[in-house]
C-alpha cells in the first residue's frame, strides 16, 4: 500500500506569524499524511504543532565552509523529518544537477529524512515530445540505489505548471505517474505538483498511481490547504 500524502511546499514565504495558520492546519489535518515544509527560520516554532515538518532543500555535506546553506544534520535538529530535493526551482535557480540532487538525497537518507524528490520538464520539453525521456534522465541521475518507499517519495512538477495557475491534463498526469510507477515499482508514493488548489484536487487524486500533492501556493493558508487535504483523504 502506498501512503497518501499531502505536502505543502511555502517556498520563500512565512514569518513567525505564519506558524498560526500552520497550526490550523496541524489541527484539521486528518486521514492521510501531511507535511509542510516552511522556511528553514520556521522549523524550530513550528516543531510543537504535532504536524510533519520538511526542509526544502538540504547541503549534500554535514558541515563546512558554505554561507547560506543548510545541511541535513541541521534540519533534523530543527524538527524536520523530511526533506525536498530536486526542485525546478533549486535546479534552475542555483544551477543544482542530477548529480548534485542524488547526493542531497542521500544526505537526507543518512539521517533518517524522507526525500521528496522532484521531477519535471519544461514547456519546450513537453512541446518537443521528450517529457518521459526527460523524467527517466532526471530519474536515473538523481535516484540513488537504495531507495525505498519508506526513505523516498518521488513528486512529478511539470514547470510549466508551477505557479503558472495551469495544470497538466488527467491524460498527461496519468501518462507520466504511469510510467513512474513502471519505474520505481509499488509501494512508492507518487505526488503530483503544479498549481494543485481544492478544486482539482479530487479529480488529480482519482486517478491511478496519483498518491497526494506536493502543493505551493495553496498550502500557506488553511482554509486553501484543508480542502485538499479533505480531498486525499477521501479519494
């Protein structure tokens, strides 16, 4: 059985503030798994909430000469018991390859975080044809050996459908879960991500091999996030 899982990705968003709505949705969360992943400076006050807390992004190494990053060892310190890795936007912004991604992996792995790790191609990838080449590369180069449903739940985010309010079609997203599942096998979480809101949530999740939501925008607010987490819960 796979686990159902709604994550919520904030990005670069959320103040002390925040941690009010995280705590709404700690206590609404119900009948699947839920995981915010806040800004690194939120980990500590929100780690009382009784809600799964994730890391966005993690240093392949555990210490040493690197301004501005965070390592493994430190979010787990935090409270963090999961971790993103492999997002466009840390691919694209900061340059981060496969192989760069398969080692934050596996940094994660080596002190007990579950990866989140991202897949996804952009517009001209899509328009060209190359969409399921371009996830099995991302694949192979950012898996390591050793992955296991437990350790690791792999997330397809189309680029062009993050934050773009578009969305792939049930065709397409069938298409690729389809055949990630064909890849890695049962027993993993497949997430699907891209301007996920409540409502298209339940049609997302009744589609097979679709196992939850990584989800940006409409996670930072409970009364966006709930409603699909309602919908997991009930697909």
């Amino acid at each position: 059985m796979t686990r159902k899982i709604a994550a919520g990705n904030w990005k670069m968003n959320g103040l002390r503030a925040s941690v009010e709505e995280a705590r709404a949705i700690a206590s609404g969360a119900d009948g699947c798994t839920v995981v915010i992943c806040p800004p690194a400076t939120l980990l500590v006050p929100m780690s009382a909430l009784g809600v799964a807390l994730g890391g966005q992004y993690c240093h392949a190494s555990t210490s040493g000469a690197h301004t501005g990053d965070i390592s493994a060892p430190m979010l787990a310190d935090a409270g963090a018991t999961w971790c993103i890795t492999g997002h466009s936007e840390r691919r694209a912004d900061h340059g981060e390859s496969d192989a760069d991604v398969r080692a934050q992996t596996e940094a994660a792995w080596s002190v007990g975080l579950t990866a989140i790790l991202c897949l996804g191609e952009t517009l001209a990838q899509r328009e060209a044809g190359e969409t399921l080449d371009v996830l099995r590369s991302q694949m192979d180069g950012s898996l390591p050996g050793g992955a296991t449903p437990d350790n690791t739940v792999i997330a397809y985010e189309p680029v062009w459908a993050i934050g773009t309010g578009k969305v792939a079609t049930p065709d397409q997203v069938a298409e690729v879960h389809d055949a990630l599942r064909a890849r890695v096998g049962p027993g993993f979480s497949l997430l699907y991500g891209g301007s996920v809101k409540a409502g298209n949530a339940a049609d997302l999740f009744a589609l097979d091999n679709v196992d939850g939501a990584l989800v940006g925008g409409a996670s930072l607010a409970a009364a966006d996030f709930l409603p699909i987490v309602k919908a997991l819960a009930e697909s």
